[in-house]
C-alpha cells in the first residue's frame, strides 16, 4: 500500500499537473483576454507553469526509485502465433504476437 501511495504521488506531480498546467496555461493565454488585463495577467500564469516544471523535475529525482511503468522488453523471436501469458514466478505478462514477444515485468519484493 505505501508503494502504491508513492506511485500516485509520483504520478500526479510528474505527469498530470505538468499537462494539466500546460494545458490551462495555453488555453488562457490563447484567449487574448490575458493580454488585456496588464503584465501580471500574462506573467503569473507563465511563472507557475515554471515552478510546475520544476516541482516535477524535483519529484521526479527525488523519488527515482519509484518506478510507474513496468520494465518492458520486447523480443524479435522466430515465433508464429497469438497469446498471452502470466509467468507467477518472476511476475510477468508475456504477449506474444508474430515475430514478437512483448514481456511486462513488474519489480517484486523478496518474501522471506
């Protein structure tokens, strides 16, 4: 559970407030409307999407160990054929297409 807490976390200030700041950022500046109310109306939204790329370049060194996305592999193998496949002890999903293998390994902790 607290891995998944800091999986969120990571998520949310990395990913989805860069964009959604980025997006809000152009949305209001395209407007024009901006521009008609002095320099603090353009230069705020400006600075925080500054401080916004930053947060996200400061969470994202700060919580390097965090991994969102699985390790993914792909293979080009003399295979022919369609599946999918669950390996339980190393925990993996292989997908398997023609020429090529797709594999998606999850980090797991050791159990003693």
């Amino acid at each position: 559970m607290k891995n998944l807490t800091k999986v969120f976390i990571k998520l949310l200030f990395v990913v989805i407030l860069p964009i959604l700041i980025t997006i809000s950022v152009v949305y209001l500046l395209k407007d024009g409307s901006a521009f008609n109310g002095g320099v603090v109306s353009w230069v705020l939204p400006i600075l925080v999407l500054i401080i916004t790329y930053m947060n996200a370049f400061f969470y994202m060194g700060w919580m390097s160990k965090t991994n969102i996305l699985p390790k993914i592999t792909v293979d080009v193998l003399p295979v022919i054929g369609l599946a999918i496949a669950y390996d339980k002890n190393p925990m993996k999903w292989i997908i398997i297409l023609p020429f090529l293998t797709i594999e998606f390994k999850t980090k797991q902790k050791d159990k003693l």
